[in-house]
C-alpha cells in the first residue's frame, strides 16, 4: 500500500511541476522580439517535458482531459450532437503549431489563448487526479500502455509533428515510467533487469540526434521489446495482477509485437459470438453463397476474390446494372482487427458490414431475412448451423436466422487475421527475417515519410492505440486521376456524406497496409496503380503538392523529401507486410 501511496504521490507531485512550467510557458508568450520567441519555444520544451513525465498517470486515469492539453491540432467533431458540433483544438499541438510556425510575433493573441487554455486544463487534471483511487494493478498496467503509446505514436512523432521533439519527449516519458514505479522497488532480481532496460532505452534515445535518421527498428527490437517484457516480469514477481478487463491489446500480452498480442473479438460487439472454428467455417461457405444475394448470381467472392488477397484488382467493381461502384473493392484480410469499416466509416463492426453490402441494391440487392428463409430449406446447411450455434440456440428457435448468417459471415472474416509477415517476425527478433533495405524502409515509414503517424503501428490501419478505441479518418486529398501537377480532388465526399461536418470533407477511413503489395490499385476510387505511385504522391504532399487546394487537408502539405534510395527502400518494407499463410479459401 506505500508503495501504490508513493506512485500517486509521484504523479500529483509532478503535475504540480507541469502547472508550474505551463504558468511560466503563458508567460514567455508575451512576444515582443525574435528572441522572445526563441525564449517561449524553451518554455515550451520545459513545459512539454514535464506533461510527458505525467502523461503516464494522466492518459490512463483522465484520458480526455489528457487529449485536450495533448491532442492533434485538428478539430473535433462530436457527431452525436450534429454537424455544426465541430470543436477546435486545443493544448500543446495547437501552441506548438503556432509558436513554430511562419510567424509566432503575428499570432502572439493566439498564443496567450492557447496557453490561458492549457493551463485550465491542467488545473482540471490536478483536481481529477486528486479524486482517482489507483490499485497496484493499475498503476502497471499503466505503465505497460505508456510504452506502447511510446512506441506507436511517441516516436513516430505523433504529437510532435512542427517542432520534432520526439525522442527528447520519449525519453521523458519512460522516466515518467520510471518514476511512478520506483516505490515498488525491492531487492528482487527481476528489478536490476528492469533497471537496465530502462536505462539502456533511454541512453539509446539521449544519443540520438534526430528522428529521421534515427534507428527505430533497432531500438524497437533491442531496447523498448525487451523493456516491455522486463516490466511483466517484474510486475510478476511483485505478485500483482491484472485488471480484469477485455482489450484489445491483450492484458497478457507485454508489447505490441508479441506474437498473440490481439485480441480481435475485442473489435467486435460486446454481445458478439466468439468466433468458433464452427462458426468460421460457416461464414466461409456463405462468402462464397449466391443465395445470399437478390438475384442469385453474386456472392461476397465475387467481388473479394481469395486469388486477389479478396480484392478483385479492379480500380472500382460494377454495379449489378452495370455501372462503376462509388469505391474501391477493399480486402478483408486483417478488417477484424479494427474499430469500424467502409471508406467513410459508416458501420462500426463487421456484423453491420454484412447487412450492409447484402441489402445494398447496387450491391447484392438481397435481404438477410430472405435468405435466412432460403437456407433454411437445404438441409446440409441447417445441418451447419445447428452445430455452429449449438451454444446459443434454445430449442424453440429458428436454426437459421438473419442474425446468425451475419455473425457467422462476421467469424469468418475475424479468421482472416494474419500478423505473421516478415516485419512481424523481425520485430520479435529474428532479424534474419527482413532485408537491410526493408529495415530502412521500416525507419523511414516511422521517421522521415511520418507514415506511421496515421498508419499507426503494428497494425498499419488508423485505429488509434493503445486503447484501439477510435478510427481516425484523414483528408489526403485524393485526385480523381493519378496526375502530377494540376490535379482536381475526387468528388467523392467521404465521411461527410454521413456527417455533413465540414471537417470531414473527402474525409476516408486510414486503412490498414497489412498485404499492400497485394491490394493494387489504390486509395478509396483506385486512382493509384502501383505502391510507387502513391509514395509520390505523399512525397509532394498528397493533394496540396498537385495542384488542389483543401483548407481541411489533414496530411501535411509540405514535401517530405525522401529519396529514390528511401522510396525504393519503403516500397521493401511495405512487400515485407505480407502474410495471407493458411488463409481459408
């Protein structure tokens, strides 16, 4: 108990010091000079430092107070509460944004905004952390989601995107990690090999000169792996458990990379079946059912097709009348592992997908209740579903119902999940795994391409760790053709068609790049052919660097410079994110 009482100390004590430096970062922004700036800018890494030495506490206990004194610098649409619910950003991204940007002296109103904000928030914090009751459970529990956070959006520069502070700011975090369990210590072996991951990562970051020259492979496989799994080992030997939650990102698991790190039905409805080999197979057979569809003469393959890794290579499919789809043919290898699906996010779980595309009339033009009735009639199936619900269906029941064909469709998309590709493996530890191009590659998809920062790692997609609880959409600004220069923006309007929020405005779902080099073309209208030409393209800028003007473009505009060498290497990486192994045809 004095130790849980000393990790709570820790954290207020030092939320008294990020009060503290924050005061003094509100007043430095009173600018009047060019060194004024440079002397807000050292408030602002003083101040910065101190949230990363609390962020531990503070992402885990108060997370969306946490979000607004640390969020990206974009507004936040609450589309619950309608389209005009767009809230602006606030905290260290938006000050960051400004006080390095063209013209700090310009925006100095701003600024003192800003700061008069963000010391707000950080009162709030104080006051709600005050009212938190931690169990030693949580206090490492929390610890072991810092350094995820860490590796996922720490150091692809995440938070830090203008000022490119993330591996000083890393390096604060896992003191704050640190710190926090430093009144737990005791003389147990399990300590000094917990000391010395820490202390090694952190050497291994103070070392480093700058993000995009930084190893990330190296430090992920040789410093922070090791540290995550030094932390359960330690908390093991303490005898202190774990919450008893579901996640995602398994309470067992020690890092990301571990091999069963995920838990897939922790994306699905919380009343979801679990995904039997039963059920699975089920959905295998009904992906490939015509009578799933209005007419008979389409199945869910016909469109996913297993020989395409389940696209269908077209830029867009047709409709049953013969015309062009809206949007590309997505795979659904790996769509289990993630908060929602569609381009535009418009359904939330798979089980909602099925009906979707099922009863969509340019679709399949069928009806779930329909087919259930059509199924019911061939025994063989019946046969299947019997054993496939066995567990859930009373004796009065229907054995084929709409809902069953829409969990078990559900199932057998989960079973698609591959997270064994070459990077996998190498990031465990059999480095062997992967080509000394594809290793640059990786370095340059977490540093200086930024891909990382959306395609958040391991999973490559938009859903945001470590929590997994939320899908990000982004504003790319996608051309309708694949041009250079004096491109137009597809006209397709993404996620406000749903929302009519003008941030979301060509606005699509960051999909998952698990089996890329499968998936041509690309993007969400198929305008790019080949992975080099969509590394061009972000290489400009995305649309800003073509010739289309978005005043809501979410990519960064400015180029990023890489070189051939550097593009060649990150087309490696992304081939190297292949696993379709043992995928059920």
């Amino acid at each position: 108990r004095l130790s849980l009482v000393g990790s709570e100390m820790c954290i207020r004590d030092r939320l008294d010091t990020l009060a503290l430096r924050v005061a003094q970062l509100d007043s430095a922004t009173a600018l009047s000079t060019p060194n004024g700036v440079e002397r807000a800018r050292g408030a602002f890494v003083a101040a910065r430092q101190a949230f990363k030495h609390v962020e531990v506490g503070v992402e885990y206990y108060v997370p969306s107070t946490s979000k607004g004194m640390n969020g990206p610098a974009l507004p936040e649409v609450e589309e619950s509460e309608g389209p005009e619910a767009v809230f602006p950003p606030t905290g260290f991204q938006v000050i960051e944004e400004t006080l390095y940007g063209e013209d700090p002296l310009a925006e100095q109103e701003a600024l003192r905004q800003e700061t008069a904000t963000l010391r707000q928030l950080v009162t709030r914090a104080s006051t709600m952390m005050q009212a938190q009751r931690a169990t030693d459970d949580r206090v490492w529990d929390a610890a072991k989601l810092e350094l995820a956070r860490i590796v996922t959006l720490g150091l692809a520069g995440f938070d830090s995107p203008v000022a490119g502070h993330a591996l000083p700011e890393a390096d604060a975090a896992l003191e704050g990690v640190a710190r926090s369990l430093a009144p737990y210590r005791t003389d147990i072996p399990a300590w000094s090999t917990l000391d010395s991951a820490i202390v090694r990562a952190r050497a291994t970051l103070q070392a480093g000169t700058n993000r995009e020259s930084f190893d990330h492979f190296t430090f992920i496989v040789e410093r922070l792996n090791p540290l995550a799994h030094a932390l359960r080992e330690t908390r093991v030997a303490l005898g202190i458990g774990m919450p008893a939650e579901r996640r995602a990102f398994r309470m067992e698991a020690a890092s990301l990379f571990d091999s069963a790190a995920f838990d897939v039905m922790a994306f699905a409805p919380l009343d979801a079946v679990p995904a039997t080999e039963e059920a699975a197979a089920l959905g295998r057979a009904l992906f490939h059912d015509v009578r799933l569809s209005g007419d008979g003469r389409r199945a869910c393959s016909s469109c996913h097709i297993p020989e395409k890794a389940f696209t269908d290579g077209r830029r867009v499919n047709t409709a049953r009348g013969g015309a062009p789809l809206a949007r590309n043919t997505p795979t659904v290898i790996n769509s289990g592992a993630q908060l929602g699906v569609f381009s535009d996010l418009r359904t939330t779980y798979l089980e909602d997908q099925v009906t979707d595309v099922v009863e969509n009339v340019d679709e399949m033009h069928g009806s779930l209740e329909a087919s259930a009735r059509v199924l019911s009639t061939d025994g063989t199936v019946v046969a299947r579903f019997a054993a496939a619900f066995a567990a859930q269906r009373a004796a009065a029941d229907s054995v084929v119902t709409a809902a069953r064909i829409r969990t078990a469709l559900a199932a057998y998309q989960r079973s698609l999940t591959r997270l064994d590709a070459p990077v996998d493996r190498a990031l465990r530890g059999d480095t062997s795994a992967l080509s000394a191009e594809a290793r640059l590659g990786f370095n340059v998809f977490v540093g200086k391409g930024k891909c990382a920062t959306c395609h958040f790692l391991p999973l490559t997609n938009g859903t945001v760790p470590p929590m997994y609880q939320k899908s990000e959409v982004e504003v790319l600004g996608t051309p309708a053709r694949a041009v250079t220069a004096g491109a137009t923006v597809d006209p397709d309007e993404g996620r406000y068609r749903l929302s009519r929020a003008a941030p979301h405005k060509h606005a699509f779902r960051t999909t998952s790049l698990r089996n890329v080099a499968l998936t041509a073309p690309y993007m969400h209208n198929g305008a790019y052919p080949t992975l080099e030409s969509v590394i061009d393209f972000y290489n400009r800028g995305g649309g800003a660097g073509i010739g289309i003007t978005l005043d809501n473009q979410t990519l960064p505009p400015d180029p990023l410079r890489l070189t051939a060498t550097e593009q060649r290497a990150l087309v490696r990486f992304l081939q190297a994110l292949t696993d379709t192994t043992a995928v059920q045809r």
